[in-house]
C-alpha cells in the first residue's frame, strides 16, 4: 500500500482540497488529466471550492459518475475509487477496503487508513462514484507536466535537503532508543497565542527530550554540527519522537512564529539534522510538500535542511511532515540549532 504515496497529489494551500483529490485520482487512473489544469480550474477563490467541484469535473472532462448519499455498503471495494465528503471543506479519495479499513487520500496526510465504522461516522453522508470509461484527454497534457516537473525542479535546486546514510551505527540507533525509552510524554506544538506548548490534533507522537549530561549525546551533537559547519552549542538538548499506528506530525516549518514570543527567548532555530532511529514500520515517511518530496526512511540515515532564507525569514520551502504511520512503530532524534547558544540550558 506505501507504494501508492507516489500517486498522491498534496495539497499546499487552504483552498486546494478538491483539486488535490482530482490530481490524485487521475494520477491513480493514469488520466492524462494535468495536475496545472486541475489546479488552475477546480480550487476555491474566497471561498473554498465545494463537494460539487468533483461533479463538475467529472462532467467536463467525459468520465461517468453518480453523486449518492453516502451509506456503509458503498465501501465495498466495486465501487472504488470514490469522492467522499468528509466535513464541508473536506474531500477525501476512498481507494480501498481492507480488513475493514478504509485506505485513503488527504491532501494534506497523505495516505490513511482508519476504521469503516470511525470513517463513516465522520463523514457528512456524501459520496460521488465514479467510472472512467473513455474520457476526454487533455491536449496540452505533456506539456504541463514538463512545465511542473521543471517548477519542482528549480525550487529543489535552489532548497537543499541533504540525505546522509550511516550517520549513526546501527548500535547507535538502539542506545538512543535505549535510553529515551522511559522519558516519553505527549508531543506539543507551539501555542497558539505564543504562549508556551500545548497538545495538538495536528501532533500526535510521543518525544523525549534527553537533557542530562552525556558524551554520548555531546558525540551526537558534534557530528551533526560538523555536517551542516555550526558549533555544536547552537544545538539544543537532543529530542527524540515515536510515532506508533495513525499517529503523524502534520505539515509544519521548525523555526517559530513571530509570535511565538516564548521560544524566540532563547533564539530562532535556524537548522535541523532529522535521523532515523529505525526504519521496521510503514509509512511514516518525511513529507516536504512545496518539494513534492517524501524522504523514507533508513536506519542510520541523518536529513538535513535549513528553516530560514537568506533574509533570516522562515523559509516555506523548509514546511515538512510526518506521514501517518500505517503498521509499526517509527523512531527519530531532532537535533535543532538555533542562531544562539544553547549551552546555558541543556
């Protein structure tokens, strides 16, 4: 099932639900349908494109389908793929049954499985099925998809996210693990109103935050501060996270909000060396939306990037996710720097 992330479609903006849903499903049907039209033509203006958008589509480029009321009997893998209304600004493409569990795509986490009974109580009792049958071919369909994968291509050449394998042994990995293993507590996001940490539905794993005094972790810092030429007290104190089924970090920059008066105290963070304690689960994959890139990961594997630009702005190039885990557990150390010394408070 992992190997279908790569006919997802994410995406970016607020108003780009539908049009991520319709992307994603030509790009599972092999419809030479480009993801430029989709987005130039099916996403809201002031207001978010709605549930009859898939309709609409449908109708314009020749493919049959049947808008229904949505009913559990409908998730039943003949009448798939199909477009289903989750709240008023959500669509969701259903692919597959399995187990009863629903598999699908969102556009902004990707491919997710959940309960049918969970799944059908959330949604708002909407569905469009749909057959393709012979459709109408878009002309310029080569063109575009040259003109994107040469868009997405300047913006990697210009981001660099560093892939480095090996930067922690295998016996390295397991001592991190080790020794975080007890100190795990509900991860946090900034709030909202820049006042301290709060739990959030957009984070959903588990970290540990190895402050006490060892070489090991020092070693740690060393290395990663040598990979991207910083001193290792720029580093704070070593976060390791788990993810286990479902559980994912959506789309976010590391660095902190203006208003995030709190963290800014002790400094802007600037860097992140991401590594990849394990790699024996599903999913989870690190997910860089304006890149269309998703790392997978390997044990050992240390990802670099940076979260400002050049005018010291967060930089929304460096936005990035944790995909939702789909069978296993996932372990990562964060290691951040910032653009002050960290060595009074580790």
């Amino acid at each position: 099932m992992e190997k279908l992330l790569d006919k997802w479609v994410n995406q970016t903006n607020w108003n780009e639900n539908i049009a991520s849903a319709l992307a994603t499903f030509c790009k599972l049907e092999n419809l030479e349908i480009s993801k430029k039209t989709i987005f130039e033509n099916y996403i809201g203006g002031e207001k978010m494109a709605n549930f009859s958008e898939v309709s609409r589509f449908c109708t314009e480029w020749g493919i049959d389908h049947i808008g229904l009321n949505f009913v559990k009997k409908h998730l039943d893998n003949q009448f798939l793929p199909a477009f289903v209304l989750m709240d008023k600004y959500h669509t969701v493409l259903v692919i597959k049954i399995k187990n009863d569990e629903v598999y699908f795509f969102d556009g902004v986490r990707g491919l997710i499985q959940e309960s049918i009974d969970s799944f059908f109580e959330r949604s708002m009792g909407h569905i469009v099925l749909v057959e393709v049958g012979n459709y109408k071919k878009e002309a310029y369909y080569q063109k575009h998809v040259k003109e994107e994968n040469e868009r997405i291509k300047k913006i990697s050449d210009h981001f660099s996210v560093k892939i480095i394998d090996h930067f922690l042994t295998s016996e390295e990995c397991d001592l991190l693990k080790e020794k975080g293993e007890s100190l795990y507590v509900r991860s946090q996001v900034s709030a909202s109103e820049g006042n301290g940490s709060e739990i959030s539905s957009i984070r959903t794993s588990s970290s540990a935050f190895l402050v006490q005094k060892d070489s090991f972790f020092d070693d740690i810092r060393e290395r990663a501060a040598q990979l991207i030429n910083l001193n290792k007290e720029r580093f704070e104190s070593i976060q390791l996270t788990s993810y286990t089924k479902g559980q994912l970090y959506d789309a976010h920059s590391d660095a902190f909000a203006d208003y995030d008066t709190d963290a800014l105290k002790e400094g802007q963070r600037t860097d992140t060396v991401l590594v990849y304690l394990n790699d024996d689960y599903e999913g989870g994959g690190t997910f860089f939306p304006y890149l269309n890139k998703i790392i997978k990961a390997k044990k050992g594997r240390a990802v670099t990037w940076k979260s400002l630009d050049e005018n010291g702005k967060i930089d929304p190039l460096g936005t990035h996710g944790g995909l939702p885990v789909m069978n296993g557990r996932k372990y990562i150390c964060n290691l951040w720097a910032r653009n002050t010394d960290q060595s009074n408070w580790k």
